[in-house]
C-alpha cells in the first residue's frame, strides 16, 4: 500500500498519530502537498462522509477522522512552496449566530467542509450580524454558513441575510443554513440558498450548489 492510501487509511480511522507520522514521511519522502491533501486527506473525508450518510457511522467517529485530518494538514500545509497551489473547492465562512454558544454542530461542519477540499473561515459562537457581513466583504467566500441551536436565535439568521442585502452582498454569496432545531421550511422563508440537516449534507450541498460532481 502506497504512503497516500495510508495516510487515507489512518485518516479514515482516526488514527491521528499514525497520520501525524505518515504526513512527516510523505513530506520527508518528496511528496507533492497538494497530492497528500487530495488523495491522502480529502478522498479519506469522502470515505467518512458516505459511510456517515450510510449510518455505518455516527458524528463521534465522523469528528475523530476529522481531528486527525487537521492533525494531518498542521502538518503538511508549511510545506506548501511558492509555485504549488493547493486545489480549493470553495471559500466558506461559518459561524454560530448572535445569541447562540454552541459550536459543536458547527464545528464538524468546517472540519468537514476542509476535508473536501475547502477554504474555511469560522468565525465562531454568538456572532453578530455585522460581523458575517464584514467576513463577506473581506474574505469574498462563495458560502456563508449560519449555524442555529436555539429556536429563540434562529431569527437572527433572518437578520444577517437583511444586513447582506443592505450592504450590496447578498448576491455575491450563497447562504446555507443549519443546526437542530432548522428546517427546509425556514430556510426558504427567509430566502436561504441551502440547508443542510449535518455536516456531510453542507459539503453534498456546497457541491451541487457549485455543480460539482461527485
């Protein structure tokens, strides 16, 4: 078995040591970064995902293969050259929304959305609306990622899609929405581009959103 299907393997696992380890190899070894993300890590996240949505797993096992994936791009990305680019699928910034200490949820969902290859800026817990609108203007993602784990702060993702189209930016980025007590049907009430029911759903709908196949 080759050092990528290994770090795959591990990575798959959870076996963050032994991809600690296999990513110092392949770095030691020559290997291209890009190639350690993307067929090491990225395909290792792929394999999680869909036993995930197969219920072959559940979210603990889901987190401990994206623990030791980071683990793994800690130690791979200060090896990445001037001339090599990693291939990105999407920039996304997260957060939890105003009012909200949860982060769990949202959590897995960027540590998922990096194993697929994205560009994830998570702007944490009880995040005020002006603060997402400024990421957005700063950061020029394709996504914007709210998180809700209360009924009584879900109005407040009503409000940064507000504050978006008063700055200009509304449709200049995707707004996917998410967390227990979401639905489809509020999602579409306040005009939402996607709603995701977990973390494997975000990256399924970022994908389709992006005409991305699998």
């Amino acid at each position: 078995m080759s050092i990528l299907e290994n770090i795959k393997e591990a990575t798959i696992r959870g076996d963050r040591d032994n991809v600690v380890e296999l990513s110092k190899k392949a770095i030691a070894e020559g290997l291209k970064v890009d190639d350690i993300i993307q067929k090491g890590f990225i395909a290792a996240m792929g394999v999680v995902g869909d036993r995930f949505k197969k219920g072959e797993i559940f979210v603990p096992e889901m987190l401990i293969a994206a623990r030791a994936m980071q683990a793994g791009l800690g130690i791979v990305k200060p090896y990445l050259t001037g001339d090599e680019k990693v291939t990105e699928l999407a920039t996304v910034v997260l957060g939890t929304v105003k009012g909200d200490l949860h982060d769990i949820g949202k959590n897995l969902v960027g540590m998922m959305l990096e194993g697929a290859g994205c560009v994830v800026v998570d702007l944490g817990n009880n995040v005020a609306p002006e603060k997402f609108v400024n990421a957005v203007r700063e950061h020029k993602p394709q996504f914007l990622g709210l998180s809700s784990l209360l009924t009584t702060t879900m109005p407040g993702m009503r409000i940064v899609l507000e504050k978006l189209e008063e700055a200009s930016l509304r449709q200049q980025v995707k707004v996917l929405v998410g967390g227990a007590p979401v639905t489809q049907k509020f999602a579409d009430e306040i005009g939402a581009d996607g709603y995701a029911s977990n973390a494997s759903v975000a990256v399924d709908k970022i994908k389709e959103l992006l005409g991305v196949s699998e």
